[in-house]
C-alpha cells in the first residue's frame, strides 16, 4: 500500500476515534454537499463534458426491466425496487464471499468477476446516467456480512477491512453524503426477512437539507415517526438476489440483524474520485 493510502486511512482511523469530531466532520461535510449550493454546483458537473465514460457490460441481465421508471421513482421518492439480479450472479459473489473470508471489503468488483458485471452492467449504468444526469463514476463496491447474536462465532473467524469504530449509532437512521448527487445500488445475496437486518429508509428525504436537518444526522424510530410519520417509513424485504435503488442522501439504517445477512452495495457519484486501496486487517 502507498504512504498516501496509509496516511489517508490513520487519519479516516483518528476522526473515527472521536465521536465527537467525526459527527463535526460529517455536519460540516453535510453542509457543504446537501445544503443550499447542492444544486448549484450538481448543474455545474452537468453541463461539464466528462472526460471519461464509464467501460460498460453490455450482457443484458435485466431483458424485462426498463430504467425510465427506476430513474422517474429516485427523482420522485429517492429509492425504487423491484429488480433481482439472477440467481447465477447470487452463487458466484456468495462463492466468492466465502472463499476470501473477508467481514467487509471495498472495492471486490477489482477481483470478483460477477460483482465487476454488475457494477458495470449497461442498464444499470444508464439508471445512474439519467438519474445523476451526466456520466457517473463508478466510486465504490462494498461487499459485507451482518450477524446476530447466534452468528458470532462465524464473524471471528473473518477478516476485517477496518479498525475504524462504527460510523453510526447501531439500529439509528442517518443519511450519507457521498456526492452533491449519487445513486447507491443495495443487492441482498442472503434471503432477508425482519430478523435478517434489512434496509429501511424514509421516501422522500433525498431533496436538499435544511440547516436543522442536517445536524439531525442521527434519527431514532420515534424522531422518524414523529418527524415524517410512520407511512413513509419502508422496509425492503426479498429473497437473495433483491435489488434497491436509492440516493443515500435520505434517511435510512440497517436494521438490526438477529440471524445474518450478506449485501453488495455499488455507489455511483457525480463528481468524487474514488478512495485509495484500502487495507485488510485481521478482524
């Protein structure tokens, strides 16, 4: 790993230590990318030419589905489903999770072939395309397992990207800011029902953020209930192979996780580049 890699990752290490600097750091970044110059600034990326397109795979694994009405549903909700990607892609990336051992890992489409056709898939490139409104860039694949309680014997026994404390409060609503606009593609390659973690996010919580809402980055279930009502509350179930399709800039969390649960998430940005490599520790 280069000096600038280990630099970057003692400093992501030494912010995360401090929960108090990490929530500065994170308002004042939120501020920056969801507050008033948001669009600003994403209509100024997309009038630029962009200097590279993304090297897409042109492999049809969606032949059913069209993109205008994902693209309409981000626009209009900030997530949308009903997609799955088949069930030989689930194997392969299972597979693959179950020989590397890893807890988490970033960026595995580098090694994984079926993660790579995925995040590079034509169609989902398009979803992106349109909803980003001008070529995205493919920043980041992340590959990792949740556990309960029952399961922790299973979590010794990998490996961990990161020595850094967890970013949010377990089973508490936040958004990310990850670009002033992005796309974040979730894949459950477990089966996930309530016990299992699954996503939950707030529909419609993806527009610019007030000044108050974002130094509410954590949000407890009564703060949402009482803040957007429990109606627009909404939690993505589906056997492995499910997709969902949300700007992470809204509200959500994941579950707590009783049993154990396996998920792929590819983010796509407007402008940021991505991170340098990063290392893997023992967990």
């Amino acid at each position: 790993m280069s000096v600038p890699s280990q630099l970057y990752y003692r400093v992501r290490v030494l912010v995360h230590k401090s929960r108090t600097l990490l929530r500065v750091v994170q308002m004042l970044r939120g501020w920056l990318i969801l507050g008033p110059i948001r669009g600003c600034v994403v209509w100024f990326y997309q009038k630029r030419k962009p200097t590279a397109s993304l090297l897409v795979n042109r492999h049809d694994l969606f032949p059913k589905k069209d993109v205008r009405p994902v693209v309409d549903s981000l626009k209009q909700k900030g997530y949308a489903n009903g997609w799955t990607i088949p069930e030989s892609f689930v194997n392969r990336i299972v597979e693959y999770a179950e020989e590397t051992k890893y807890l988490k890992y970033w960026n595995p489409h580098r090694e994984c072939e079926a993660i790579d056709q995925i995040a590079r898939n034509e169609k989902l490139v398009e979803v992106a395309r349109q909803y980003i409104g001008t070529e995205p860039i493919l920043w980041l694949t992340q590959l990792k397992w949740s556990f309960g309680p029952d399961s922790a014997e299973e979590r010794k026994n990998l490996l961990c990207s990161d020595n850094e404390p967890i970013l949010y409060d377990e089973g508490a609503f936040h958004y990310d800011a990850l670009d002033f606009k992005s796309l974040t593609i979730f894949i459950y390659l477990t089966d996930v029902d309530p016990s299992c973690g699954p996503h939950v996010l707030i529909e419609n919580t993806h527009r610019n953020k007030s000044f108050g809402e974002i130094f509410e980055i954590i949000l407890s279930d009564e703060d949402v209930q009482e803040k957007f009502g429990a109606d627009r509350m909404k939690m993505i179930l589906g056997p492995k192979g499910t997709m969902l399709f949300e700007e992470t800039s809204s509200f959500h969390k994941a579950s707590r996780c009783q049993t154990k649960r396996l998920m792929l998430s590819i983010d796509y940005v407007l402008q940021r580049q991505p991170p340098p490599e990063r290392p893997v520790l023992a967990g």
